[in-house]
C-alpha cells in the first residue's frame, strides 16, 4: 500500500504548482509542459498504486 504523500503526488503538486504560477503570469503555452509533466506523474504514481507488491508481471 502506499502513502498518500508518495513521491508521485509531490510531484504532482509541484508541477500543477509551477503550471498554476506561469498560467497566471500571463505565459500560457509556457505553462502547458508543467501540466503534462503534472499528469505523467499522476497516471505513474496511480500504476504504482494499483501493484500489488510481489512485482511478478506473470500470473
């Protein structure tokens, strides 16, 4: 199980964070690479979550 202060979700809320400051300093296309960075590391932190642990692919 993992926390739900994981690296992922810092991450996370550090790109929507920087995304949120340049959109509001009037530089949208500038803030467009933060919020696709934002939105990787939430469907990779959501993948890391769903593992069950053993690390076996295989079933």
């Amino acid at each position: 199980m993992v926390s739900g202060l994981n690296p992922y979700f810092l991450g996370c809320a550090a790109m929507v964070a920087v995304a949120l400051f340049v959109f509001v300093m009037r530089q949208s296309l500038w803030a467009l690479p933060f919020a696709g960075a934002a939105l990787g590391l939430f469907f990779l932190g959501m993948s890391q979550e769903a593992d069950d642990g053993d690390g076996d692919a295989r079933r």
